[in-house]
C-alpha cells in the first residue's frame, strides 16, 4: 500500500458533504443512472433504509434486475408492503431481514449458498463495528469485475471528545 495515498476509509480528515440532502440526492439519481446501464444485473443493498425508493424500484422491476435488500426485519416488512402498493409484485426483488445484531449474518448465509452479485451497494450502519465486517464479507459476494459502490464510508468511531478519535 502506498502511505502517501489519501486513504477515504482511514482518514479522519476526510471531508462530509456540506450539504448532506442534496449530496444524498445526488447519491441516488446517480445509482440509479448505474442500474439503468445494467440492465438484468444482480444488485445487492445493504441497508434498504426507511424511505420508500420508488423511481429506484420501479427500474429494477423494468430492467429485470435481481434485487436483494439487507436491513433490519421491521424495515424490510415495511419495504415490502410499500412495493405491493406501488403496484410492483417482481419476485426477483427480496428483502432479507435481521431481527437483531447485524445483517453479517446473511451476507455470510449467502457467502455459503454462492450466491454472487455485478453490484453491491454498502449503505448500512455506517459504523466501522458493523460495516466494516460487512465489507468485508461482502467482498466474497463480488463477480469478478462488479462494482462495489461505498456511501460515505467516513466510517465513524461513536461520538467522543477526543478529535484523534473520530
Ligand atoms: C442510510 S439507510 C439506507 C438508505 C438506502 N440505502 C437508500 O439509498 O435510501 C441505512 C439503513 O441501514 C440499516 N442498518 C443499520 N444498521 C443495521 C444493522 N445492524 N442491521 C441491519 N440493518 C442496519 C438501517 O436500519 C437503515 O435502514
């Protein structure tokens, strides 16, 4: 590894967007710019999240892309019920839910039943106890030349008032 190199993942002095909605806006026009250009593709979201991403959905159902989504039970639940609203019944779009803890677990399920993707999204937690396992499991998901695609991996240690510990 070259120690020159701004390294994003270690770097405490990595900067945060000065606008977080318009950069999280941003974050989602340009993923789904990405899976418009794979069409079919087999993606994988860790973290779906709370809000419903329906322009995001309603793509995956029209390019027959494959869609798996990792969260925590409740969310996916909620998620599920949204899709059947909007009307989008795909039975390649699956929620995989953890009760508690982590969704580790079901990368490391799928790890285990081969199971492989072109695009693998990490957008969890966000703290480096969770997802920096979960990258790390994750990255035996990968088909050779798939994108593994980050949100703002400024991993966070927890709040404290030690500015070398953030
Ligand atoms: C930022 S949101 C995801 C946003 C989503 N990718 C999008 O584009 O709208 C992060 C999600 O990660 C989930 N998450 C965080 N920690 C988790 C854990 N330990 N297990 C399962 N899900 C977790 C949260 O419940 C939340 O829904």
């Amino acid at each position: 590894m070259n120690g020159d190199r701004h390294d994003v993942l270690f770097a405490g002095s990595h900067p945060l967007p000065s606008d977080y909605r318009a950069y999280r806006h941003w974050v989602h026009a340009r993923l789904v710019q990405i899976l418009r250009q794979n069409p079919g593709c087999r993606f994988l979201e860790i973290g779906v999240g709370p809000t419903f991403r329906q322009e995001r959905f309603r793509v995956i159902d029209e390019l027959g892309i494959h869609y798996v989504g990792l969260d925590f039970e409740h969310i996916c639940a909620e998620r599920r019920a949204d899709l059947v609203r909007a009307g989008i019944s795909d039975r390649n779009i699956r929620f995989l839910g953890n009760e508690s803890e982590t969704y580790l677990f079901n990368l490391i399920k799928s790890a285990r039943n081969w199971k492989t993707f072109d695009i693998i999204y990490l957008d969890g937690s966000h703290s480096i106890y969770v997802d920096l396992a979960a990258a790390i499991a994750a990255v035996r998901l990968l088909k050779p030349g798939a994108l593994f695609l980050f949100d703002d991996v400024r991993f966070c240690f927890g709040r404290t008032s030690d500015p070398d510990h953030r």
